[in-house]
C-alpha cells in the first residue's frame, strides 16, 4: 500500500505526519519504509537521530535522484497488504511528487485552517483532478481552542470537489517537536499525551479507508 503525503506549500507538517505515521502504522505493515522527496530531507534526520539512540523498530527511508526511479521504489508496495510505503513529498509541484502520487492509494493534505493554506489548497486541487486522485485533507496544525476555523476549513472543503476532509483534527503540540528531536513518535514519546491519541485515531481512519481502497 502507498500513501502519499502531499500539498505544494511547505510548513503545514508533511514529515511529522509521515514519521508519526510510519512508527503507527508499522504494527499493521511490518514492511513499512518512508520514500523521502522532500530536499530538506527531514526525514532522514529523524530516521538518523532514531538509528543514534537505538530506537526500534527501525524505519528505513529512501532517497531518489530521478523521477525514473521512483516506479522501482513503490513496485514492492503496490497491491501488498503487508507493506506500506509513506511518501514525504516536497513543498512544490513537482514530477518527482506528481510520478508518487499517481500511483498512491491514498492521498493526504495536510493543512492549516488559514487563509494561507487555503489558497494552497485550491493550488493543489487542479494536481489532484489530473492524477484522478481524490485528495484527502488532514486539518493539520490547529491551535487547541480554534473551534470557528476548524468549521470553516471543513465548510470550504466540503464545497470542493476532489477533496474529502478527515474526521481526525491533529492539532498544534509541542510533544511533536520534541518526539522528532529524540527520533521518536509521540506514541512512544508520549503514549497518553493528546498528541498521541490524535496520531492513533488518524491511523485507524487511514487504516479503515485502506480497506476500502480499488486501484484504477
């Protein structure tokens, strides 16, 4: 299976999502690896600071230099109920994202409920309609008690078709900052943190919309 997490501006959390996820997720795929395209290669450094300490299990994290290569990377994932593939796709519209996310199952958009993200979104929207994809949008990065926007990412989103707004709303926390320092997710940072219990209730809606997935 492979998921890409996507959206073409940069800061909206794409790498904490994807590392989040992949320590999540990892008990259900045991095959589970991160394919980095992002050029700050956040993720790396995470799997780094992890491999330093000895954190298991280990979660590898491939690199490509070529938009050739990426068809090799994610052939092992395809139609594979036992591994997974997260995608950490960079802050632009590239090929090397576009080649990755047309051969996802799911596509997740996380984003911010401000003005700024939103323009993003409907940056992204004319990508996803020419991947026939539909994209799933994450409300990603709220501040704990930011209830009215909350309302307003979920009233523009459902008014645009190609999107789908998540019922999981992952908010601002300092326990994400601090787990990526220590090469952990907050699940093993912090397993009773509100951080973790929003990162476990994402997994198991990603987890029911797998089940449901029918490649085209």
């Amino acid at each position: 299976m492979i998921i890409s997490i996507a959206n073409p501006k940069g800061g909206v959390g794409k790498t904490t999502l994807t590392v989040n996820l992949a320590t999540t997720l990892i008990s259900k795929y045991p095959d589970t690896r991160i394919l980095e395209l992002d050029l700050q290669r956040s993720s790396s450094l995470w799997a780094g600071y992890r491999t330093e300490r000895g954190i298991t299990p280990e979660i590898p994290v491939s690199t490509v230099s070529s938009v050739k290569q990426i068809p090799e990377v994610t052939a092992p994932y395809r139609d594979n109920p036992r591994a997974l593939l997260l995608v950490d796709c960079g802050g632009i519209d590239s090929d090397f994202n576009r080649s990755a996310m047309s051969i996802s199952d799911l596509v997740i958009i996380p984003t911010r409920p401000s003005q700024v993200e939103v323009y993003a979104l409907t940056r992204a929207l004319s990508v996803i309609k020419a991947l026939g994809k539909t994209g799933y949008v994450l409300n990603n990065g709220s501040f704990p008690a930011s209830i009215s926007k909350l309302t307003d990412l979920a009233e523009y989103v459902s008014d645009m078709d190609g999107y789908k707004l998540l019922n999981t709303v992952v908010r601002l926390r300092a326990d994400f900052q601090d787990a990526y320092g220590a090469g952990m997710s907050v699940m093993e940072y912090n397993r009773n943190s509100k951080a973790a219990e929003e990162i476990a209730a994402l997994a198991k809606e990603i987890q029911k919309l797998l089940k449901g997935v029918k490649r085209g």
